[in-house]
C-alpha cells in the first residue's frame, strides 16, 4: 500500500506502471486492477477556471489517506492500494489524484476504487481555491457530487 502527496504535477500512469514493476506486493495474485484517475477541469459552477491551489493539513491528511486506504483493503481483501494526491497550484488539465486498487476480483476491484474516490472526496480534509478567469478568487465550498 502506498499514499502519496505531491506538490508537482504528476503523470498518473507512469506512476501506475512504476508501482506495478517495483512495489506491488504481489502480482501474480491479482486478478484484477480498477483506476481512477481525477484531472483539474477549466470550469466549476459555470464559471471558468485559470488556477486551483489545494491546501491540506501537512501530516494529518496523510494518515486520514493512510486509514482510507488500510479499511478499503480490509474491508475487500484488497491485494494493494496506491493512491496519489496533488495539492498546491494546479493547472486545467493537470491530474489531481490517482487511486488505484489490485485485487483478485473485478467486483472487489471496482467497488473499493470507488468507495476510495467518494469517501477521499467528501471527507479528506482538503481546501480548494479557485482563480476564476476573469482574475477574482473564491474557495470551493462544496464538492462535485459522485
């Protein structure tokens, strides 16, 4: 298992492969992978957008990702779990997240993905601000629904 957070943009499937060759715990046991990867959209609540910053909580967000993902593997069996977190300044087209789940099964694959995304969404203590195009600022105060 492994949770990350960068402060640099990152491409989500050269980290998808890097973790396959090198630190999946065992790839001969898993039948199946689900991804889910989360790119920065240039528009939110119809206006556009320039620029994101992502705050978080330095340590404390980490270890709520950290238990996100160790009750995903309990809770399905999961073979391994990684999952990526930008935050600082973001760009329009820039991935944002990257959550990845092994397991022997799809339906296990599929569900804690998920449950991953949806849960890190609404309870992961990150802050977003917005710079709109047209210059002015606003924090995001709710999110995208699932």
């Amino acid at each position: 298992m492994k949770v990350e957070l960068l402060d640099i943009p990152f491409d989500p499937w050269a980290y998808l492969a890097d973790w396959q060759a090198r630190g999946l715990q065992e790839p001969a046991r898993s039948g199946a992978t689900a991804v889910f990867v989360g790119v920065m959209r240039d528009f939110n609540e119809g206006d556009g957008v320039r620029e994101m910053f992502l705050e978080h909580y330095p340590g404390m967000t980490e270890r709520q990702l950290e238990q996100l993902a160790t009750d995903a593997m309990q809770k399905w069996l999961l073979d391994d779990v990684l999952l990526v977190h930008r935050v600082g300044n973001i760009s329009p087209s820039q991935p944002i997240v990257l959550v990845a789940v092994w397991s022997a099964h799809r339906a296990a694959a599929f569900d804690a993905c998920r449950q991953i995304m949806e849960v890190l969404k609404h309870t992961a203590p990150f802050w977003k601000r917005e710079t709109l195009t047209d210059g002015s600022v606003r924090w995001v105060e709710n999110n995208t629904p699932g």
